[in-house]
C-alpha cells in the first residue's frame, strides 16, 4: 500500500503560475509527497491586472522551498500566453526529470470591469492567460504522458466564476467557463490513457491576488481608504460558513487528492472548494 504522505514518490509535477499563491502551495506540498517540479510564471506585471504580480524572487522562493520540502524543482521565467516557451519549459523538465505525471494548469489573473466598458485589449489578455494559456499548458504536458501510458492527472484550477455568472467580470467569467468545457473535452480524450482530468473551483483565496493594496479599493469603493480588513467583510457575505476566504491549503487539498491514486476513478469532474459559495 501507498504512503499516504508520500503518495507522489518519484513523480513529476508540471504547474503553471508557480511562483506564488496556490501554485507555489501546490508545488511545495507535492514536494512534500515524494514529487519533483517543473514550474513556470511570467514574473512581471501585464497591462490590465490592477495588482502587482510575481517577480522572479517570487519564483526563487517558491524553488527554495521546494528543495527545503524535499523535492527537486525546474524552474523557468515564461509567459503562459506563448506557446513555444511553454513548450520549451515542459521539455527542459522532461531532460533533466525524465517524465510528467501530473499537469496543474493555475496561472491566472483578474482584469473586473463590466461589458460596456471593457477595452478589447484588455479582454484579448484575461483570455489569452486565463484560457489560451491553460490549453498551453495541457498540451505541453500530456503528451509524455499519453506516449508513457501510464496513466496521470491533469487539475485545471477554475473558480466558482467557472460555474455562476459574476458581475463586472466578463472575461474572468467566460475564460472560467471555458476552461471546464476543455476540462469535460480533455477528459473524454484522455480516458484511453487512464488520463483523468479535473477542474477545481475556489472561491476567493487568501493569496497575493487579494491580500494587496489594489484589491480593497476594487471591492469597496463606498470606503475612501478601504484595506484588507474591509475587504474581508465584503467577501465574507459571500460564503455560508461565514469566511471571507479559503487558504491556499485548502485548494492543495483537493488537488492532490484529485492527482492521487484515490481519486483514480474521477475524471470530468468540477470540484468546488468554496464555503458554500456556489449554494447563494
């Protein structure tokens, strides 16, 4: 029988947006499992985001923890939106790891800002990395996996946007949605080669993405110098069980369950973690 603590020995993990926040949490807890990493991020602000995002330090943090949890990691600067170094990012962990077990798909950002108003360019970005960019990264990955035919996993981290409408967030909604019609797709494709495919969908997340200067003033404008704090009540009215958010733990959890052999029959599936959310 398996190690429960060490469920991913010898594995290679495959993530994008690793350089902080969940896929930073994700890579160091599967290194914590017995995994190695091959991880990327963009590592500098895009035009429309409206908070800072990782830097390379970010993203030499996120390999110093996870050789200090036990694994290896591959690390590289890239941009999701750019085929060729995606690509080039899942063959130069191939050389050094020799495989690719398991595909997160996290990178993301989060441009609000109503129909009516929305800049085409600024559209064009939140698809581009949000949706184009998953569907780099799952075809970078699964292809060793396919030609190994040892079976795998692939997580797509969504959002409870995936599965509702959200006002004043157009592109973030539609990209959320898309990815899981790619999800239910992949899952079919894969299933040959006991490939299962999974999409997660959090609610908001106690990462970098909120927990900065710029988010409070998103969300309550009706304040002249909101902060955290009152950030934190607004969302909190958004989840039954009475949190303003989850932590990133409690995405790993379900992700790595998701990518274990005891979720070995679960594929097609969207998987909400989110306080009861999607239930208002």
């Amino acid at each position: 029988m398996t190690d429960r603590n060490r469920r991913f020995e010898d594995k290679v993990v495959f993530i994008s947006g690793v350089a902080r926040g969940q896929g930073r949490n994700h890579a160091v807890r599967f290194a914590a499992e017995g995994a190695h990493v091959v991880g990327f991020d963009l590592c500098e602000d895009v035009d429309h985001a409206p908070y800072p995002l990782a830097t390379e330090d970010d993203l030499a943090e996120t390999v110093r923890l996870v050789e200090q949890a036990g694994g290896a990691m591959h690390a590289e600067v890239a941009d999701v939106r750019d085929w060729g170094a995606v690509k080039r990012v899942a063959v130069a962990g191939l050389e050094r790891f020799g495989r690719i077990d398991v595909v997160l798909a996290n990178a993301g950002t989060y441009a609000p800002m109503p129909v009516q108003f929305v800049a085409a360019d600024s559209w064009n970005e939140t698809i581009d990395i949000n949706l184009t960019g998953v569907f780099h990264t799952v075809k970078a990955g699964i292809r060793p996996m396919i030609e190994r035919n040892e079976g795998g996993a692939v997580i797509i981290t969504s959002s409870t946007a995936g599965l509702k409408g959200f006002y004043g967030a157009p592109a973030y909604n539609a990209a959320k949605h898309g990815v899981v019609g790619l999800m239910r797709s992949l899952a079919l494709e894969l299933a040959p080669n006991m490939i299962r495919v999974n999409s997660v969908h959090p609610t908001s997340v106690g990462t970098p993405m909120i927990l900065n200067e710029v988010f409070p003033k998103l969300v309550r404008m009706d304040l002249p110098d909101p902060g955290v704090d009152d950030a934190a009540e607004f969302l909190r009215t958004m989840q039954p069980m009475d949190v303003p958010w989850v932590e990133a733990d409690d995405i790993s959890n379900a992700v790595l369950f998701l990518a274990s052999d005891e979720a070995r029959y679960i594929t097609g599936s969207t998987i909400p973690v989110d306080a009861g959310a999607l239930q208002k």
